[in-house]
C-alpha cells in the first residue's frame, strides 16, 4: 500500500528553464551552447549539485573550461533566481494529495545557488514532510544511496514509496530499491499514472 509520494522537483513541480533564462539575459544561440558546454556538460556541475565545489569554486572550474568565456560565465551564474519558473498545476497537486492523506518528500539534484536563489519557487517544500537534497548529502541521483538516505531518515518503507522523476535512469535507480516509479512526461499523465498505482 502506497502511502508516500516521493517527487523530484526540476521539470516535475517546477521547471528548470536553463535556455529560455539564459536567453532572457541576452545570449544568442551559439553562447547558450557554449556556456551549457563549459557549466552543465562538465564533471563541476555534479560537484557542485554534490555541494563539494563553493559558487566561487564552480566558477573557476567552468571558466577553466571555456576561458574565452569567463565574463559572459560570470552574467550567467552569479545571479541566477530567474532559472527556475512555476507551473500552474503544482499547487492543486500538492493540495489534493496532502487532502487525500499521502505523505509528500523530495528527492532531488540542486546546486547551493539554485536553492538560495529561487527557493521563492520551490517554497511550496515547506508543505512535504521532508526533503533530500544532493548539495546537502554530497550524493546525486541516481545514485542509491541517495534514495536510502530518504528511507532512514523519514522512518520510511520502500515498498510504500512511488517516485516520480522525469530521468529514466533515475526512476529505475528507486524502482531497484523497491520504490513505484513513474517517469514524469507532463502532468496529466502523470497524475493518472499515479490515480492507478494508488487505486
């Protein structure tokens, strides 16, 4: 019997609008690119979501990567409240399943930065009834210690637990653990997935 939705947060409750934030501070195209190549398509980007690189040390390590790009690095990342947006359907869904009697958690990748700097996003956490973050553990997802940490921390089973996560590799991690899963493709059929696991 399932009592506890486990959710990943980034394009599942709320996006993670990396190119469109990007654009929005005046890159074209091709410096988009480059700047996802010399950040997020690095090893730095899982240090700095594990919490072992500072903002100031996540820097370096990018603009190592792209020198020729350090001032445009700087304009992307110092201030970045803007990367993450809301979606409409978030808080209904928080609503209904807390309503309905379910224990709500998260499991999810975030840099330091990224929570610091958009929690106004995300605040909608302070309803569930406990929260993993990978900066705070040192542990990424898929990793299974990450989803252990989870169960021992909140007391929780397994077997009671769905997790919903919009990376494959990542549902399959919790799945092998002994979790539901349900790979996120957009809300409506998500949620219908979930209404047959909890029938």
């Amino acid at each position: 019997m399932i009592k506890n939705i486990v959710f990943d947060i980034s394009n599942v409750l709320a996006p993670f609008r990396f190119k469109e934030y990007l654009a929005e501070k005046g890159f074209d195209a091709a410096m988009i690119k480059r700047i996802i190549k010399a950040s997020a398509m690095t090893p730095y980007w899982t240090e700095f979501e594990k919490g072992k690189l500072t903002q100031e040390e996540a820097m370096d390590a990018f603009i190592g990567a792209d020198p020729g790009i350090a001032g445009e690095l700087h304009k992307a990342y110092d201030e970045c409240s803007g990367i993450m947006g809301s979606y409409d359907y978030t808080g209904k869904w928080v609503d209904m399943l807390k309503e309905a009697g379910y224990k709500l958690y998260c499991i999810t990748n975030f840099t330091p930065a990224g929570y610091e700097q958009c929690y106004d996003r995300i605040s909608f956490i302070e309803r569930f009834d406990g929260c993993v973050f990978s900066f705070r553990e040192g542990i990424v997802k898929p990793d299974p210690e990450i989803y252990k940490i989870l169960l021992t921390r909140y007391g929780l089973k397994a077997e009671e637990c769905v997790f919903i996560d919009d990376t494959e590799e990542n549902v399959r991690s919790a799945e092998k653990l002994g979790f539901a899963g349900i790979v996120f493709t957009g809300y409506e059929d998500a949620s219908a997935a979930l209404d047959e696991i909890l029938k």
